[in-house]
C-alpha cells in the first residue's frame, strides 16, 4: 500500500474571513477548484458529518463522480474532509489550513495550504501511476488556489479595494 | 344613433374618445400610431412604462454617452428598421471593432480573425450543420411554417434532437447553442426543430431568403450595425413625433368590445375606440382581462410563446482598453461558461470602454437567484477571459434581467416548443373583432427583432385601414 501525501502553498490576496467564507461554500467548489466540472449535490455551508457531490475530470478527458463528506472544520483555521471515487486512487483525504499574513504593502492577505493525502493499491503500478497523476495533481492544486483568488478579486472588483 | 349605440356610450361615460387605441408603445405599437395619424386617423397610444422603447432601453453613461441594455444591432435586410430610422434622423454605424475575437474552451483563449473559430474538432461538424440547416430552412414558408413538407414531424421533435438526428454532435450542437444562448434566451432543447428552422428562414426579406449566417454574422449579417445615440432613440424619436398621443404609466387592464366599437380600461382611463392595436408581447397580452374572451385557440397559442430567459450584463471602463491589445472585445466561450457571447459596446466615439455580454438560457438558469455580487465576480471572470485581468477594474457595471420585467417577462422573444406552430400557429395574427395584432412576434421576416416588430406595426396599421 502506497501512501502519498501532496502539499501546496499559495497566498491568496484577500482577508482570512473572505477566503474562509468562499472555501465553506459546498455549492461554489466548480467555481474555483480545478477539474471539478459540476457541484451534483450539495448543503450550502460546509457542516460536519454532511456530504456533497461534484463531477470531475481526471486524467485526459475521463471523467468521475465523487463524493465528499466534511470531517473536520477549525473556523478560519482547517478544514477537512475525505473523498471517494477518484479511484484508483483511495483514501482521499483533502485538508485546506489557512493563516493570515500581512502583503509588504501591509494588506490583509491569507496564506493557503491545500493538501491531499491518499493512497493507490496495486504496489509497484500504483507508484508508476502516482508519477503520472502527482504532476497534475500538483498543477490542479496550484491552478485551485490561483483560481480562488481571482473568483474573489472579481467579486471584489468595483468597490473601491483597488 | 341606434339604441344599442347609446347604450354603449352611456356604458362609457367618461371614458375618451379615438378612432384607434394602440396598446404598447414598443417600436411595433409606435410604428402602428405613425402610419395610422398619417393616414388621418385620431390615435391614443397607451403604454404600461413610465418610458417608452418597450424591449429598447439605453442605459445612461454619464455626459451624453449610452450604451444598451435591450435590443441594439441591425443589419442587411432588416430594411424596415433601417428606413425608419433614417426617417427620424437616428444614424447607424459599424458594429465591429478592428482587432481579433477570443474563442475560449475548456478555460484555454484562443485568438482568431475572420467568422471561423479555431477549433478543429467543432468546425466539420459545424460546417455539415450549417448545410443541414440551410438545407431545410430554405423549405420553409416563413409566413405559414406549418406548411413546411413534413411540418408535424418537425414539430414533433426539438431542435436538438433534430439537429443530433442529422449526426451532429456534441461540438457543433454547443456552438449552435451559443447563438441561441442570446437569440432565444435558451437553447436548442427548448424550442421545436419547425420552430427554429422557421426562425432561421425568417433572417431575410421578400427577395432575400433567411440563411443562418445572416442571423448570426457580425458585418454583413444581423450584428452589422448599431445607432447613434442607442436603439431607445428611434423609439424616442417616433414619441415625439406623436406629439402627445402617447399616454405613459397607462397599463391596461381589460379590453371590451361589442358591435359598435371596443372599451379599453387603463390604469390612467378609459378610451373608447372603434379599433385597437395590441402590440405587446404575446404572454403578455394573454394576461389582459378579454370581455369576451380571446378565440380559445389563440389565447392557447399566446400562453403557449413565452420568451426566453436573458440578462445583459454590462462593465464599463475609464477606457477601451483591449482595442490597443489588438483585441475586438468580442468573445465566444463554449459550454459551462456563464457568458457565451460578449461585444465591445463602447458608444461610437471611444469612451468610456463598455463590454456587454449576454447571460441567457441554461446560463440565466443557474446564475440568475445567486447574489449579484457572485454573479458579478462569474460575468467579470468570462470578460477577463477574453480581455485579461484588467476586466476586473471596472468602474461601473450594470444587469439588465428581462425577466424581472412585468410588461416583458423575458426575453429576446418568444420560442415555441413541440406541437405549437403546427396545431396553433395559424392563430397568430388573426383579429379579433375590432381588435388587431402587432409586435415583432408577428413577422414573417425577423420573427423577434426590431426589424419585425417596425413590419408587423406597418402589416397591422394597413390590415385595419383596409377593413375601414
Ligand atoms: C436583451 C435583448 C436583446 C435584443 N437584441 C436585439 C438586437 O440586437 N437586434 C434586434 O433587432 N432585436 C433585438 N432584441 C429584440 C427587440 O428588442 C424586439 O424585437 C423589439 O424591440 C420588440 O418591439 P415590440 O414593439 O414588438 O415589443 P416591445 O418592445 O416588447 O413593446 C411592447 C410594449 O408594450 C408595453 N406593454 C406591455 N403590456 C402592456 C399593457 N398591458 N398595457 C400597456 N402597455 C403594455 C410594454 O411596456 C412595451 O413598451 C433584443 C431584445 C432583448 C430583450
């Protein structure tokens, strides 16, 4: 049994509350978080114990149905929650932390850690794969954040913050 | 005065007194009252708005400038429009800006010139798509579709289904339902395949036969032109022409009629008329309180022609900024983007730089309950998509949801699902009694468009000059 664990850190340019605010919406993950192509089911802000569906591409054009249920929330801290049918990967385990930090021009900004644990059976196939996947994996998480971003400076635009 | 003559005024004391009352003051309505007082007949246009313009709107920029958030382009062919507009002094000009259209797929821009986007997948397909369509719209009458060879069978189906029927396939379908995105306010699902190979045979005129290209092309085809000081003017221009025979925040209630004539009530009066024009959309006018009642059929067909659902979405800028990147400011984004089709509406002189999308269909669906500010952030992500990051610093944006207006409900106009135009459609402009029909969804050319609804007040002010 293969375990990973994949890590990426951002800083998004928005104020730790907004950030947290956006990132608890179940609803809004196909907004920002890559491959996700559609939320299929959802209950708003995010609850432990609650569950939400997304459709998602994978690799090339395949496409999967996953399902998530929230495990742990640390309000404007943390947040976990775990994922099946991403198959072959298992055990999908998907942790945001969030801290906030001062840009040098002294703006309220949010440093982003997102990462994804899992595991991948099949023992030495399962390590070839993750070389495949743990690339895409990684520019997906960093496409996320960076997408997260720009959904709130755009939501943000016109009101005068810049 | 016979009896029942005097019975009827006596009913309607207090009431004013015109040869016709034109109900809706869109440009069909004015164009009616226009060739009705030149033709010496007293006319009272009456109109629910506190404006005129109906589905015509300019929006205020500041220091002169507009920029519209209803009907906006015309083109070749629609020459009804064109000549009145000219007649009240309203000029047109280029709707295109120099410079390149983005098409986005998948979230990847693409930079291209010319009318083809630069997809390999989509364009065969595409290409036989476009064929079909010609193929069967040019087997349409566009002034009695329910006569087209296999007119049942058409109307059976959707146009999707039609269009997947004739092997075109995913890709094309969605580029097709990226003009219907803005042209219906749906998509290919929604309307009936008779429907919209009668509408596409309706983007002509009497020497030209409708093609596709025409309703969809940019110069040269429906998106060709603009007007000067907004589409709104023309409307504007024909109110002042009327001289006061307009009567505003008049929405109307009931229309009674019996052998000697037809009482309107509104909420600023009554008017007794020896006839009336109806030129308001058709939902809308089923909605009237109808002593006696619409023919059954005709009610049936009204309540059966609901518009689409479309809001514009318009960010304003200090300037046009993507014209000096070498960029239109045009867009076409493929499925699961909110916008599908965006212009640069910047007015004619250059400034302030004005981008305008259309949120419709499928789109408007999912978008159009969630916070404005959510929505904002969506509209401004697909505008940066195509213009770059700098779509964010807007100084001003505006939505224009058709929906939410009562005397609209909808829009651009109206689409017909399965079965409508084959069992009712010969309905549609039939008058009733004293009471006659105009409005762009009662052209045989432009079904839908300024174009159409300037015909269909011209058709309607002869049809009851004749019966006179
Ligand atoms: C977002 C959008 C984009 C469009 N783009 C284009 C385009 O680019 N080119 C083009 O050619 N066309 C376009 N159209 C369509 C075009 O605007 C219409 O076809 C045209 O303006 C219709 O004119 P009309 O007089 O038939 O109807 P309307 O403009 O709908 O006028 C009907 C009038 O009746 C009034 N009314 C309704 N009920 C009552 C009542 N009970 N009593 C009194 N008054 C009443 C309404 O207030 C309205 O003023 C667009 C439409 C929309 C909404």
């Amino acid at each position: 049994m293969n375990h990973y664990v994949v890590t990426e850190t951002a800083v998004i340019d928005a104020p730790l509350g907004r950030v947290w605010d956006v990132i608890s919406r179940t609803d809004r993950y196909a907004e920002w978080v890559a491959g996700a192509i559609e939320v299929t089911d959802h209950h708003g802000v995010a609850t432990v114990g609650k569950t939400y569906a997304e459709r998602n591409r994978t690799l090339g054009p395949l496409k999967t149905d996953s399902v998530w249920t929230v495990r742990e929330i640390e309000p404007l801290k943390r947040r976990v929650d775990t994922g099946t049918g991403f198959a072959p990967l298992q055990d999908v385990t998907n942790t945001f932390e969030f801290r906030p930090v001062q840009s040098p021009d002294g703006r309220d900004t949010t440093e982003m850690t997102y990462q994804v644990e899992y595991t991948i059976p099949l023992g030495p196939l399962g390590l070839l794969l993750d070389s495949i996947q743990q690339p895409a994996m990684r520019a997906g998480m960093r496409t996320s954040m960076a997408n997260l971003n720009t959904l709130i400076r755009s939501e943000d635009s016109g009101t005068g913050r810049r | 005065m016979t009896d029942t003559q005097s019975t009827a005024a006596a009913d309607h004391r207090g009431s004013r007194t015109t040869d016709v009352v034109v109900i809706g003051a869109g440009l069909a309505g004015l164009t009616a009252a226009r060739e009705l007082v030149a033709a010496g007949k007293s006319v009272a246009v009456l109109e629910a708005r506190d404006r005129v313009g109906g589905r015509l709107l300019n929006h205020d920029l500041g220091d002169g400038q507009v920029t519209e958030v209803g009907g906006q382009f015309v083109g070749p062919t629609q020459d009804h429009i064109l000549a009145l507009a000219k007649e009240v002094g309203v000029a047109t000009y280029q709707a295109a800006v120099p410079g390149e259209t983005v098409y986005v797929n998948d979230g990847r821009a693409k930079r291209f010139t010319g009318h083809t986007p630069p997809d390999l997948f989509a364009l065969p397909d595409m290409g036989i798509a476009l064929a079909r369509i010609g193929q069967a719209a040019a087997k349409v009458n566009p002034a009695a579709p329910w006569q087209t060879p296999d007119a049942r069978e058409l109307d059976g189906m959707t146009y999707e289904t039609w269009l997947r029927k004739a092997e075109i396939t995913g890709d094309a379908v969605d580029m097709i339902n990226l003009f219907l995105n803005s042209a219906y306010g749906g998509e290919a699902r929604d309307a009936s395949a008779l429907f919209s190979l009668w509408y596409v045979s309706t983007f002509g005129n009497e020497t030209n036969p409708g093609t596709m290209e025409r309703g969809t092309g940019t110069t040269g085809g429906a998106q060709d032109s603009r007007f000067v000081g907004g589409s709104q003017l023309v409307a504007q221009r024909l109110a002042e022409e009327l001289d006061g025979r307009v009567h505003l925040s008049a929405p109307v209630r009931r229309i009674s009629q019996d052998s000697t004539g037809v009482t309107v009530v509104s909420d600023a009066g009554d008017w007794r008329a020896d006839r009336v024009i109806v030129a308001v959309p058709p939902l809308v006018a089923s909605r009237i309180v109808w002593d006696p009642l619409l023919p059954a059929q005709q009610d049936q067909l009204f309540q059966r022609l609901p518009f689409g659902t479309l809001m514009k979405c318009v960010a304003v800028y200090d300037k046009p900024f993507w014209r000096e990147d070498g960029l239109s400011g045009m867009g076409l984004l493929r499925g699961g983007s909110p916008i599908r089709e965006m212009f640069d509406n910047t007015p004619p002189d250059g400034g302030p730089g004005v981008l305008m999308g259309f949120l419709g269909g499928k789109e408007w669906r999912k978008w159009a309950h969630r916070p404005a500010a959510e929505r904002r952030g969506a509209v401004l992500r697909c505008f940066a998509q195509v213009v770059g990051d700098r779509a964010f610093d807007t100084i001003d944006y505006v939505e224009q949801d058709w929906t939410a207006e009562q005397w609209t409900q909808g829009g651009p106009t109206s689409v017909a699902a399965p079965g409508v135009l084959t069992d009712f459609g010969q309905w549609m402009g039939r008058p009733h009694g004293h009471v006659h029909w105009a409005g762009a969804e009662f052209s045989p050319y432009w079904n839908g468009y300024m174009d159409g609804a300037v015909r269909s007040g011209r058709t309607a002010a002869a049809e009851l000059l004749d019966r006179d």
